[in-house]
C-alpha cells in the first residue's frame, strides 16, 4: 500500500458513511483516494445481521441518493440491476431487511476498486505537511484524511472484567448464538439492539431456557418516528444545532433519546406476541421475565453461570448462564488518532468539529482531518444515523475537491 504520490485523501473504515464517500467519489477522474478498511470485505454490523431485522429509514436513505438521485450506486440500481426491481416492489416489506441493505453495501463497494481490505490503519502522523497513514500492510501518504471508523461497543465497568463466551456484547450476537439453547439467558439493555436479540431468542427452534430482559428505562420505550421528530434528520436542522451553545446541545441530545435510540413498534409488537404465544398457547408461563426499570450494578462468578446484582424497585440478584450487553456504542475517537490528540482543538472533553466536519489540528497542517459519525455533540442525533449520511459525505468531497460538486 505504498505510493509515491499522495492521495487527494485516506479514508480509515469502509462501513456505510465512507462508502458514502467513495460512491459520491467515483464519478469524480480528477480525485485520487484510497479507502483503508480492516476487515477482508465489506460487512454491515455482522454479528447483529439478524434474518429479520429491517433498516430504521426509508432506504432512500442510502449511500447517494438524497444528494445524487441520478448515481449508479443507489439502492434502486441495485435492485434494477439485481433483477429483483419488480419482485420487490411487488413484495410491498413493510421495511428493507438489513441483510438485503448489506448486499446493497457489498455491491458497492465491488465498484470501488481503491480500498484496500485487511488494512487496520494503527498509526496517522504528519510527515512534511502530509498524513502518513501507517498499518502491518505498509503506510500512505495523503493530503486529507476522513475517518470513517464507525463506534465502539459500550461495556457497562462492572462487566469489564467478566467478557468471555458466555458475557458478551450485541454485536457479536451471532458468533456466540450457539451458547443461548437450553440455558438462562439475560439480555441487559432496553435498546433496538436488545429488543432485536429479544425477539430472535422467542423464535428460535431451540430456545433458551429462560429470558430475562432488564433495562434501567422505565419501559420498553417506542422510537418516536412521526413527521416533525423526523425532521431532526434533516440537514437543515443538523447546521441549525451545530451553531448552537454547547449546553443548548447538550439538553436537546438528552431530550431528543427516543428519537433514534427507542424500538421501532413492529419490534415491540412481534415480542409481544411471542410472549403471548409462550405463555398462552405454550404454555411456558414465566418463561421471558421483563424488568424495566432496573439496573445491573454488580457481577459475580458463581460456580455454575453468573449473578447479577440488579437494583431498582424490587432489587435482587438474577442468576443466569448467559449475559448480552444490548447497552449501545460509543463514539470516540480512534486509537489510531493518538500520535494527533494532543493537538486537536477541544471544549469541555470533546474536539471541535467544523461545519466540514473536519477536526481543529494546530500548528502547519495543510490538509484536514474529517470525521464522520463521530460529533454526536456537535451535530445532534441524527449524526449516526443513515440519513445524514450521502449530505455529510457530499459535504466532506466539495471542501476536498475545493468546488461544489453536490448541493448540500
Ligand atoms: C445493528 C445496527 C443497526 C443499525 N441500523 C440502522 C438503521 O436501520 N438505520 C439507521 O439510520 N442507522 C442504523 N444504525 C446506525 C448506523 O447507521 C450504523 O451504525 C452505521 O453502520 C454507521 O456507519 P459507519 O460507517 O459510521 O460505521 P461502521 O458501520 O461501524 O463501520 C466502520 C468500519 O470501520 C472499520 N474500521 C474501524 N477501525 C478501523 C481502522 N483503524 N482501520 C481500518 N478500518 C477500521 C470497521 O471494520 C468498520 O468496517 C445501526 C447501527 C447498528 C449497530
């Protein structure tokens, strides 16, 4: 991965927003990137590609097609070219399964013949003016940088110490699946992730032995998905927050939760009916126990599973075989942005991100380093989601390239 010229830029992780990038890119002769990714191809949150989880968003919110309607590489020209355009407008889903929006993410990405797969960028430095992007594969050089690394699992501090085969995070639910059938399981986390694991768990053939879903929210709360809370989505209304007073963000952040991190009401219907179908029909009374409210604040190895120290209204400590950590991600930085910490721009703990999405770095550097999905605090709630992302992507190339290539 060594080259003499540098690159317009270097783009570290190749999940949804910098394949955004690169599609918006492609059309563009005179830009010459590079995508780094580390992993060997392009997977979409793999260990949480559950078989009947469906996208959250219209799948117009795909990787071009808010700004680029007329692109290649929007999901209806993947459908079209796919032949299953009809079939699939015929077929009326009430929502696009993920796995399909994961083949979508796959076909793009086979059209972009610069990323280079198996890279984990470590190390990003300057060298005479440029970023050097260092990993085992070798290092680059490049003018700008937009990191794309996606966020990291969040682990409550008292499960830290307990990760193995049996305590483990959400998202790699499906590489540990095996260990639920015939034993205790607890689902921590009153999330979209957990109700998702939730309801796979009731339909499974072998089932477990038991379910206990706790979360601290006082419900199973709905993601409020009507038309003006939609508008949070807007890109008119992420420049608006973003030249807000930082405790003015803040207070919306928190206001604003369930609008993209409640369960989407199809979810919650279909858990409610398998509960139903297990108590009633199954007859397995007790079997799934909910516990709302309540909150994981201890762990103990027994000598046969765990026991979960839960406090709330009713405290008491639930012992199981099994825990998923449903309990979200978090957006930080990545490591491999350690060498420049030290001189980015920061207010209160967080970097200042600009309205280019670039991050503040002192002292001579020429080009930027951009970041996507990683200033929550800077751009509201809508900032991980899908439906930013063709606009902040376009947003990103127009200050690279230095012209507007895309309204925005
Ligand atoms: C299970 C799940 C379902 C979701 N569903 C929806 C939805 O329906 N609608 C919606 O709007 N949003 C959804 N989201 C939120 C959001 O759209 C996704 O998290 C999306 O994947 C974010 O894209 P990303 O490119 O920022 O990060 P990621 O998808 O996490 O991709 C980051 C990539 O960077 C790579 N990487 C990390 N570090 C390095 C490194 N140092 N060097 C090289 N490569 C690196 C990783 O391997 C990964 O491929 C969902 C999130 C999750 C977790």
């Amino acid at each position: 991965m060594t080259a003499a010229e540098p690159y317009d830029y270097a783009a570290v992780g190749m999940g949804p927003a910098n394949l955004s990038l690169a599609a918006l890119g492609e059309p563009l002769p005179d830009l010459r990137p590079i995508h780094l990714e580390a992993r060997e191809s392009t997977a979409w949150h793999p260990g949480l590609l559950l078989p009947e989880a469906t996208l959250q968003v219209s799948p117009l919110k795909d990787l071009v097609t808010l700004v680029d309607p007329t692109s290649r590489f929007s999901f209806l020209a993947f459908l079209a070219q796919e032949d299953r355009l009809y079939r699939f407008l015929t077929a009326r889903f009430p929502a696009v399964h993920r796995t399909e929006f994961n083949q979508y993410l796959q076909w793009v990405s086979q059209s972009i013949p610069s990323i280079e797969y198996g890279t984990h960028v470590q190390d990003i430095d300057l060298r005479d003016g440029l970023f050097r992007l260092r990993s085992e594969r070798g290092e680059v050089l490049a003018r700008n940088v937009v990191l794309g690394t996606g966020p990291v699992p969040r682990i409550p501090p008292h499960l830290r110490n307990h990760l193995c085969a049996d305590v483990f995070h959400a998202g790699e639910f499906l590489l540990r699946e095996r260990t639920t059938a015939d034993r205790d399981v607890t689902v921590l986390g009153g999330g979209q992730s957990g109700a998702e694991i939730v309801r796979h768990l009731m339909r499974l053939d072998r089932v477990p032995r038991s379910i206990t879903w706790i979360t601290r929210r006082p419900g199973f709360l709905p993601l409020d998905d009507s038309p003006f809370t939609n508008e949070y989505f807007f890109p008119q209304y992420a420049r608006e927050f973003h030249k807000m007073p930082g405790e003015r963000r803040r207070t919306l952040l928190a206001e604003q939760k369930y609008a993209s991190d409640g369960i989407d009401t199809a979810t919650l219907e279909d858990i409610y009916r398998e509960r139903y179908r297990h108590e009633y029909i199954l007859g397995r009374k007790d079997w799934i126990r909910l516990m709302p409210g309540m909150e994981v604040t201890g762990c103990t190895r027994l000598p046969d599973g765990w026991g979960l120290t839960v406090e709330g209204a009713e405290p008491r400590v639930v012992t199981t075989d099994v825990v998923i950590l449903a309990t979200g991600y978090e957006h930080r930085l990545p490591s491999c942005m350690d060498t420049l910490t030290p001189r980015l721009s920061t207010t209160g703990g967080t970097p200042d991100v600009g309205e280019d999405f670039s991050l503040r770095l002192d002292g001579d550097v020429r080009g930027k380093v951009y970041v996507q999905n990683g200033a929550q605090h800077a751009w509201g709630i809508a900032d991980p989601n899908l439906s930013l992302l063709a606009w902040r992507s376009a947003v990103i190339l127009n200050d690279i390239l230095g012209y507007r290539r895309y309204n925005t």
